[in-house]
C-alpha cells in the first residue's frame, strides 16, 4: 500500500514513554525529536533509551526538566501516563497539549462487547496497530486509527541449520493461555522449540513443557535474537488473544517460514506462500515437521514470508504514516477542533 507523502514541515518535539522496545525503535527512525523519559529510581515510568540503539533524535529527558522542554504533542502507551503528563509536563492532556494514545493490545475481556477506557474522549486520537484490534474494541466517540507496524529491517539472516523451530514469548508462564504457551508442548512433539524472551527458564518447571522438547532460551538483545532465531529451521507463533507481534514480522525480515495459529490478526499477517496458519494443531504439527525434513521448502518459504514482510510492513510507510498523523493532530489542536 502507497501513502501519500507528507507535506515538508518543521520536525515536532514528541514526548513518548519507552513501553514496547521493538516498537518503539521503529517509531524513533522518522524525522522528529523524541524526548523518552529516563530515571533510574522510577523504573518502568523512565526507562530512557536502555542502551538500544535508536537515533540520535532519541533523546532522553529527566522527568524534572520536561517543565522546561517545548513539547509539541504527546504520544502516550498507558492510561497512568495522562497523570504523568500532568505532574511532569505541567500541562493537562488534550485540553493544553495535542495526545495521541496507541493501544497495543486487544481487549481483555469480550472482544465485540469491550468498551475502551477512552471512548468517551474527543480530545485524544485514539492509534491501534492492526485492523483487528480497531474492529474489536468499541472506541465510543473517539476518534480511532490505525498505523500498522512497521519494522526496521535486521537484513536476511536464514540459515535454518539446526533442525529446530524458534519462538518468542515474553512471560510465557504467566500468560500461558493468551500466549499459547500450553500449546508448546503439543507442538514440541513435531521439532523442538527453543523459547526466546523475558522469564523463559521458567518454562521446564511446567509439565506440558518437557525440557528435552521445549528449552527456554532466554531474553536476548535483538541483534543476536535476529541470527538465533535465524539459525532454527521454522518460526513458531503460538499466540491466541495478543495483538499482532513484532516478533513474528522480525522473523519473517529474517526470513524465516511461519507456523502460526490462526488467531487475531495473524491470518492476514501471514499469506500461504509464506507459511501455514491455522487452528488446528495436528495441521500446524504437520507444518513444522515438514519444514524440519524439507530444508529446501523451509528456505523458499522464508524469502517469500521476508518479501511480504518488506512489502507490507516497511519502515517507511510506518514513519510516513505517523508523521501525518502526529502533523494532522497538532494542527487540529491548535485550530481548536479537537478541543
């Protein structure tokens, strides 16, 4: 999909909270200055840059100097940030300063029936990242979007040489069933799995994850995630109820075949020449058993799945996309239209 360029104008100062890492890296590749909140003693409310990275244009601010910092609209990932904004910025969200709230996930409870914490407002724009999770979620009177994902592209780096599927999932434990975890073992069956993310070596605790079949490997940095996962010979995405992950478009860039369930935004995410989707798990088994004996099949799967990756989730129309936007919301705000 073709976007309309953006009209030439001065770059904006955005405030933005870094939340998502991987989102987050591709949102601070456009053209603006970004000032990330960034103190140690307040933890995930000031992560700062974390040492990834990002451009120069990242720019970490502490929370007691952003009074003083000329911010042109605010890009907020979480509901207790209005109240930062607040104390921090010293100014009140959507009535003296221009906000944009993304909303990464899906909703929690009844997808058709879940009314979003800000439906009722007229004074923020409301950013989902896939179509799915706007069609679910019940935006009321505010005024919704989507920008899908865009990835910052880590180049090809199949090898598929270990006969072993890949997966990422952060909390796998904790979030078991909305992640699919319980679905590892079953799956595990047909290739081993080795497991990336955050508390993964909790994993060989559980009984439906055998650790001579499911071995968590880890939270690693995205670099090296990028080669490990390339090493293995399929890519496994078990999630029932998440939002579309950057991990399963990274490991398509990466060009790797998929093995998805067939859930949220996953089906159009994934086309057939690029793996298989589905929400049968014998079908899906069969899939990555395939793949581990026919490592030719593997390979040509990947460069079809790292061709409409790069074809439909492209940095470029990700940062184009949000520069109109952010451009179109400061001067809605500042005309009094959305006020």
């Amino acid at each position: 999909m073709t976007v309309a360029a953006v009209p030439v104008s001065d770059p904006l100062r955005v405030l933005v909270w870094h939340v998502h890492g991987s989102w987050m890296t591709s949102f601070v590749q456009g053209r603006h200055r970004y000032l990330v909140p960034s103190d140690s003693r307040r933890r995930q409310w000031a992560l700062g840059r974390c040492g990834r990275p990002w451009p120069e244009s990242a720019v970490e601010v502490a929370p007691a100097d952003l009074a003083d910092e000329p911010v042109d609209v605010v890009v907020l990932q979480r509901l207790e940030e209005f109240e930062l904004v607040r104390d921090w910025l010293g100014r009140v969200p959507g009535q003296e300063v221009p906000v944009i709230y993304v909303e990464h996930n899906t909703p929690r409870e009844h997808a058709a029936t879940s009314r979003h914490p800000l439906a009722d407002r007229s004074d923020v724009t409301l950013v989902h990242v896939t179509g799915f999770n706007r069609l679910m979620w019940d935006n009321g009177r505010c005024r919704a979007e989507t920008v899908p994902h865009g990835v910052v592209d880590p180049g090809y780096r199949y090898t598929g040489e270990l006969e072993r599927a890949a997966s990422i999932i952060n909390e796998p434990v904790r979030r078991w069933r909305i992640t699919g975890t319980d679905l590892l073992g079953e799956l595990s069956r047909a290739a081993p799995i080795d497991v990336f993310g955050i508390d993964t070596g909790e994993l060989h605790k559980w009984e439906h994850c055998p650790a001579t079949r499911v071995h968590g490997a880890g939270d690693v940095g995205q670099e090296r995630l990028h080669t490990e996962i390339g090493r293995r010979r399929v890519f496994v995405h078990t999630a029932r109820w998440t939002s579309l992950g950057l991990s399963l478009l990274e490991a398509m860039y990466v060009g790797m075949p998929v093995v998805a369930v067939g859930a949220t935004e996953a089906p159009w995410a994934v086309p057939p020449e690029a793996g298989v989707v589905s929400t049968d798990l014998d079908e899906l088994a069969g899939a990555i058993g395939r793949y581990l004996t026919d490592p030719e099949l593997a390979q040509r799967t990947g460069q079809a799945a790292r061709a409409w990756a790069v074809k439909n989730f492209g940095i470029t129309e990700f940062t184009q996309r949000w520069d109109r936007l952010l451009a179109d919301t400061v001067a809605e705000f500042h005309s009094g239209r959305r006020r």
